[in-house]
C-alpha cells in the first residue's frame, strides 16, 4: 500500500498521521516544499520517499509532480489532513484514477456556501446565508436576514476572519477587516450552545463518532483575551439533544456523500431545542482536538484513520470512556512570561486527571491568542463524570493564572 500524504510535517499533528499510516503497513510518499533533510526526524523515519515541489500551494504544480513520479512508482492513495491541501489531493486522485472522494465531493466540504446549499437541498436547517464578493452583496444581504449577522470566508477554517455584526457602524468595520477575503459567507446568527460533531468514516459510514462542547462559544473566545477556552469531549451520547446532533450529522454527511476519513462538524442547539448546522470539513478538528478524543476512548486515531485509508477497518474497543477537557490558557500582560500562580496547587489537589500540561514557562516570549487558540498553552483532563470534568476544566481556567511583562 503506497501512500502520497500532502504535507507531512506541518502542521504538527500531521506528523502523528504519517507515523499512524507507517504503522499499519503503509509505504508513506512525503509531498512538501524543501529538501528530505529538513524534515524532523520524527517524519523522516517513516516516509518511504519524498516529492520536493516549489510551491505547495500550486495545486496544478503539485498535481503535475505526484502525476510524474506515478510513471515510474505505484500510487494506491492520496491524502491530505491539511483543509487548504484536501482539493489538491482530490485533484491527484481523478488524474491517477485511485480511489477517494473526488475534487466535486471535496468542493462540497471546503466552499461554505456549496456546502450549505447541498445541506438544505437535503431538507436540514442550516443558517440563511448569501455568498458575498463586495461590500455592496455584504449590505445586500444583511438587509435581506437582519441583524445580528455572521461574516466569515467562504473557504474558512475554525474562527479566523469571523466576526459577529449587531449594528449598521458595525458593519461598516467589519467590511473594512475582511476586504482580503475573497469571498465571503454572510448568514444569519444562530444563537446557543456550539458542539462538534466528528467522524472517522468508512464509505461514508461513522466508525468512530465524537460530541465536544465549546465553553464558551468560539466566536465569544476569540473576542475576549481573558477568557480561557473550554472544549469538552462528551462520553456519553444518548441524552436526547445528542442524539439529535449526531442524526443531523448522518444526515449532513449523507447530503455531502462522505467517502472515507475523518471529519469535523460543529453545530448549534438553539434555547427552544432547535438543531442547526455550522460548518464541517473532511479532516480532523485542529488545536488537539483529535488528542482529546484518543484520552476520551483510550485509542490512537492516527493510527485507526490510517487503518480505514489503508484497509477499509478500525480496531476500536473502547468507544467513550470519559470526558475530556482541553482548556487554553492565555497570560495577563504583554512579553515575556514571569510567572505562574495556581498551577501547583491545581496540579497537587487534581493532578491524577492531568493527561498533558504544556504551559509556556516564565522567561518564554508569549503567544499571539488572536493568531493561534493553543495561545500560551493547554491543559488536557479527563474524568468519567460530567459534571466533574466540566468542574475541573473550570478550576483550571480560573484558578490557575499565567502573568507577562515587557
């Protein structure tokens, strides 16, 4: 079995992946920019070869260069867990002929407005939205859904360029931030709880499934430099409005004709009970999400979405055996981290339900939290209850507190 993975080493997960699809017998063909003695070790040692090409972003250029080494070596697959590299893996596999989801199938998880167009045709709810080139289409159509408005790119991931639009002076700044945005989603707001929804699929067909709850809403996180953001894997998903999400989530990955891998769905639970869609993509939810759902289910999933690549199968026994928590903490102050309250004492009282802390340490130059949500680190916790998952995920985001200075 020989594999093209489109970027192997960056962004760090993807790393984990090329380990998982040497470990289940893959022959992993690296594709990226720079020479094979750049790569980490950590890459190096489980890639079979390697395609340099000048630009990763080129995806006729990439295509022309797997589509070259094809004539002398066989290709069985083609992946890409990097949402800007999925249509250009798509376009490799229709020039080779190899199984996977084609570029049109593809085109319906990376263009917002062709995803939610596909959805509602399927007769799910999912937010009014208009697809927008110009400040005037912009105008336009909040006119048409009235405020408050979403405002976010068409070929978007996770919360970067999104913003939330109450007021007409509003507007006006917000059609200013986005004027490098090619193409924008303008849609009504959805107001309530945000879940995910993710996947690792076979034909189309869940094999491994996942809820997360964000606390607070991503949007609301990324507003607010105090805040620190709370995911939370759900362990049990029989409670109704869960079960509702994930009905909502075959249904959307019906409607979209998911093929095989993973995906990441997040959805919304209105105060009257009300399911409605956001946005998905076919790869796995960044910021550690997939690591959260390994300690939920005590499971390697970059081997287990390897093995489904690969060999069409899973080996999963444990489904969901606790809650997990990943909280992102961001420092008080700018520059350089001085010093950490709260974390010895956290670490002494609840440390057994520690699974990882990576928090910057003092003499560390500090994050931007705009440009990444790890920001200046994380914690991963885990319980089999609830409510004391949520409860010590809470602690960790007040309790323990990071302070910067110049």
């Amino acid at each position: 079995m020989n594999v093209v993975f489109l970027s192997p080493a960056y962004p760090l997960e993807m790393q984990d992946y090329v380990r998982g699809l040497a470990e289940v017998g893959a022959n992993v063909i690296g594709v990226a920019e720079g020479p094979v003695s750049m790569l980490p070790n950590k890459v190096k040692k489980y890639l079979s070869d390697y395609i340099q090409v000048p630009q990763l972003f080129d995806e006729q250029g990439v295509a022309a260069a797997v589509v070259q080494y094809s004539k002398k070596h066989h290709i069985d697959r083609v992946e890409s867990l990097w949402e800007p590299l999925t249509l250009t893996a798509a376009t490799i596999r229709e020039r080779l002929n190899i199984p996977g989801m084609s570029r049109e199938t593809v085109l319906g998880f990376r263009d917002k407005s062709i995803m939610k167009d596909r959805i509602a045709k399927a007769g799910l709810r999912v937010p009014y939205a208009f697809r927008c080139k110009s400040s005037q289409e912009i105008e336009a159509a909040v006119e048409q859904i009235g405020f408050p408005v979403i405002i976010k790119p068409i070929a978007g991931a996770g919360s970067a360029d999104t913003h939330r639009v109450d007021t007409p002076s509003q507007l006006q700044r917000v059609i200013k931030q986005v004027r490098h945005v090619q193409e924008v989603s303008t849609e009504e707001f959805i107001d309530g709880r945000e879940f995910t929804y993710d996947t690792v699929c076979i034909n189309g067909i869940p094999h491994y499934e996942n809820v997360a709850e964000y606390l607070p809403r991503p949007l609301i996180a990324r507003s607010n430099e105090w805040i620190s953001p709370i995911i939370i894997t759900i362990k049990d998903l029989n409670s109704p409005y869960i079960r509702q999400g994930i009905k909502l989530g075959h249904g959307v990955l019906k409607a979209l004709n998911m093929g095989t891998g993973f995906t990441h769905m997040e959805w919304y639970l209105t105060p009257k009970g009300e399911v409605v869609f956001g946005e998905i993509g076919c790869r796995p939810g960044g910021a550690h999400l997939v690591d959260q759902m390994n300690f939920t289910s005590d499971i390697d999933l970059f081997r287990e979405w390897a093995r489904s690549v690969c060999w069409q199968d899973m080996h999963i026994q444990n489904p969901r055996l606790y809650n997990c928590a990943i909280i992102f903490k961001r420092a008080m102050g700018q520059g350089v981290i001085q010093r950490i309250n709260g974390l010895d004492t956290f670490m002494h009282k609840y440390g057994r339900s520690v699974m990882v802390e990576k928090l910057l340490r003092p003499g560390v130059r500090r994050r931007n939290w705009k440009q990444t949500l790890v920001s200046d680190g994380f914690i991963i916790l885990r319980h089999h209850n609830w409510i004391t998952a949520k409860h010590l995920a809470e602690k960790a985001a007040t309790d323990i507190q990071i302070f910067a200075n110049e």
